[in-house]
C-alpha cells in the first residue's frame, strides 16, 4: 500500500516509521523546510548552538515515547530519573524539593508534601483532601468530568484560590499548557492519576541532553528512508480531492497532484479544515475540529558567563518563570565559561505578545531574584522562541477524533486526536501510530472485499 502522510511532526514520523516497518510505502509530505514540527531543533547563528524550538521532557509513564526513541537506539541521549525529584524556587529564591517515595496506594507524594514549604499546612490538608476524593471517585461519578473545568471539580473538593494557584496550577501547567480553569477536569485528573497516583516511578522526568533533531527526527526519518519511505520537504497541501467518500489525491501549493491509495493527516485541526471541500467541513467528525483553539508557549534563551543555576532543572512559583532548564549541564559541557539557560513558559498570556527585548526586561529581574547568583553574571546574549501553535486547549466538552474517518482512505493522527493524553510527545506517538494501524486495517478490508 502506498501511504501520503501529511505532515513529518512526530506524529507523522511515528504512523510513517510504523507503516514503513509493516511493509508499506510511505511518503511523508512536509510544508516546511525541515522535519519535526513542533518537535525540532537547530542551530543558534551567534553561539553555534543546537537549541529547541521548545523545551520539551518526557516522563517514565510516557511508554510510547520511550518506546519510540527505544526503536531509533535514543533513549540514552535523555537524562532521567529513577523517581520524581523536582527542586521548587519561589519569587526570593526559597527552596523546597518535591519527590517521590516508595509508599504504595498513591500516597508517594504524602511525605513530600507534609515537608514542602512553599503551601501551608491548611493548603496541604486541602490537598490531602482531593487526593483522597480522587481515589474514592466511582466510575459513574466520572461522566460528568468530560463537561466542567478541572478548576470547578476542585473547589467542590474544598479547594481554596490560592491552593488552586500555587499547586494544582504548578502541576498541571506544563502538561497541559493552561491553568484549571480552562482545562477539562477529565483531562487533568487524568494527568494528575497517570502520572502522580500509579506508581512511584511514573512522574520520573526525563530531558533530552542533545537537540530533538538529534533525538528523534533525524533518526526517524533515516529510519523510514532505510525502509524505502521518502520525505518531501516544502510540500505544502493547498487541498485535499475527495470523491465517492475516497481522497483521490492532494494538490500541492505548487499545483503539483500527488496520489495514494491512504492519507494520514497529522495536521492541527484548525489547519486540516481547510483543506478539505466546504461541505465536508460540516459533517463529523471534521465539524467537531472548529472547537480546537491553538495554545502558546514562549522559551527564553539565556547565556551568561558564569554558572548561575547549581541544577539540571527546576521549578519556579509566584513568578512567571515557571520552569528553567540547564542545558549547559545537561549537555555535559563545561559551565565555568558559559551556562546557557532555557525558561519555559507555559500558557505565557500576555508575555506573548511583547518583542524579544521586552520579554528578556520583564523575565530576568525575576529569575535574578530567585537565583541571587544571575545578579552577579554578565548575560552574553539572550533569545526568545514562540510557538503560537504548541498545543491545543484542552477545554469542557471538547470532542477528539478516532484515527478512522468516514473517508474511507484518510485517517487522522496528531496529538489532538482521541488517543486520551494532552497534547504531549506521547499522544503525538500514540496518535501516529494509531494512525497507522487503522489504515493498515482498512487495507486488509479492502482487499478481502
């Protein structure tokens, strides 16, 4: 069977590099001129550094995606750890570490948090007491989870505002890139069980010590043109032939037809309708897609002539620095002459829409306060990269899509789709490869019919 496979993001890495293995032959269409998508990395022109488009960790419950890297021989080019251990700053750089132990029943967070600083001892009681709730939740109690914001399930569980800010906020952020009150309660409980309450090992965080590129979409990709599979780069789709319930082939921007005998989209849903003809566009499940709305996600770059951060990574609240990574160490690159640092700032709001110097002049005063020894370094240089597409809302009521389309050759992968993750690594891996096995399915029906 030959596949078109539009898009080469992680998503369609994953649905080529697994069809490619099932003996079919992929094509991977890419309107930009690299692979990767949101997940990329590249070169910076003054410090010669490979840097990210975005910050991006895994954790140890994120199977997919450490079985993905397993496959491409990767998964030791990431630092990770045995169990969770996350040092928390606040705004005049106070310090409490968050970690995991070996307690069972979902409880390997309740000795941490009785030692935790940064929330009073009311706040951890209240904490203590969704916890709780959340373990005794019967399944027909969880139905109605789908349509409220995971910040109304919390204060149904006695949740106080600022428990809501400074912890449940804390911990969702970077995995679904928006605060509780925007977030699906389903979707965050789900974050919340899957990664805090399985086991101990299951919120163990992992970094990557070189760039994605070298990660996963450079050896993705000779993985697939090993396989006979081909990427097409700058092959932007203008739109998508549909007759008969059947994708006849795409038209590219440059008017070129291309055909196959199956599509796998792996674009955002606000970039899929488009493509499609406007009387498809109101039939589910494509009409469902004009409920997604994009979320951002800025990084700051910094390089400072000396060592200012003594951690890999860590955490920070009552600031808008949310989480800073130390790729100098990461890297393990010598810190005396330069540590280059990475902010991440998920759901930056506002943050957003200033230039780079006026985010660098509202950002550093902040880490400086909380990490007293950046007062005293010298900034060689500074970046800032936004991603106005990182993610999707993950918002009440939202309705993803199953890989299967009622066009009956086009299939739909992406981190968005029905895959039950957020919009991480792992849902786009997923997503590929749920893709992928839908449309090798729908070949065999087809050939016994």
């Amino acid at each position: 069977m030959k596949v078109g496979i539009i898009g080469a993001g992680l998503a369609g890495l994953a649905a080529g590099l697994d069809l490619a293995d099932r003996g079919h032959e992929v094509e991977l269409l890419e309107r930009r001129p690299w692979a990767g998508g949101a997940t990329y990395s590249f070169l910076d022109n003054e410090t010669g550094e490979e840097i990210d488009n975005g910050q991006h960790l895994f954790m140890e419950c994120t199977t997919a995606y450490r079985s993905f890297l397993e496959r491409l021989g990767t998964l030791n080019l990431a630092f990770r750890q045995d169990r969770l251990r996350v040092s928390v700053f606040d705004q005049n750089g106070n310090r409490s570490d968050l970690w995991a132990s070996n307690l069972p029943f979902g409880m390997h967070l309740a000795p941490t948090l009785f030692r935790y600083h940064h929330l009073s001892w009311r706040q951890k009681l209240e904490i203590l007491r969704a916890f709780l709730s959340l373990r005794q939740m019967q399944v027909y109690q969880r139905g109605r989870l789908e349509n409220i914001t995971f910040a109304k399930w919390l204060r149904e569980q006695g949740q106080s505002p600022a428990t809501i800010r400074e912890f449940w906020d804390f911990l969702i952020l970077p995995t679904l890139n928006c605060r509780a009150d925007q977030a699906s309660a389903s979707q965050a409980i789900f974050v919340l069980e899957e990664g805090f309450q399985k086991d101990p090992q299951s919120a163990a965080l992992a970094v990557p010590t070189v760039g994605l590129s070298k990660l996963h979409v450079d050896p993705a990709t000779r993985a697939i043109q090993k396989l006979g599979g081909k990427i097409s780069l700058r092959a932007a789709i203008e739109r998508l032939e549909i007759e008969d319930r059947r994708v006849t082939g795409v038209v590219l921007a440059s008017n070129e037809r291309r055909t196959f005998d199956a599509y796998v989209s792996t674009l955002a849903p606000w970039r899929l309708l488009p493509l499609l003809p406007e009387k498809l566009q109101e039939e589910e499940p494509f009409s469902q897609l004009k409920a997604f709305e994009p979320a951002s996600i800025l990084n700051l770059h910094l390089w400072f002539d000396r060592p200012v951060a003594d951690f890999n990574f860590g955490a920070f609240i009552h600031s808008e620095v949310q989480w800073v990574f130390n790729r100098t160490r990461l890297a393990g690159k010598n810190e005396n002459q330069r540590q280059h640092l990475v902010i991440s700032i998920s759901a930056p709001d506002d943050l957003f829409t200033l230039n780079q110097e006026q985010i660098c002049n509202r950002v550093l005063p902040q880490l400086q306060q909380a990490l007293p020894t950046a007062q005293e370094a010298t900034l060689l240089r500074y970046r800032v990269i936004k991603e106005p597409e990182a993610t999707f809302l993950p918002t009440p009521g939202l309705r993803r899509p199953n890989p299967r389309t009622p066009i009956q050759n086009l299939f739909l992968a992406g981190a968005y789709t029905a895959t039950g993750w957020p919009a991480t690594m792992e849902s786009a891996v997923r997503s590929g490869i749920a893709a992928a096995a839908a449309a090798a399915a729908a070949a065999v029906e087809t050939n016994r019919t």
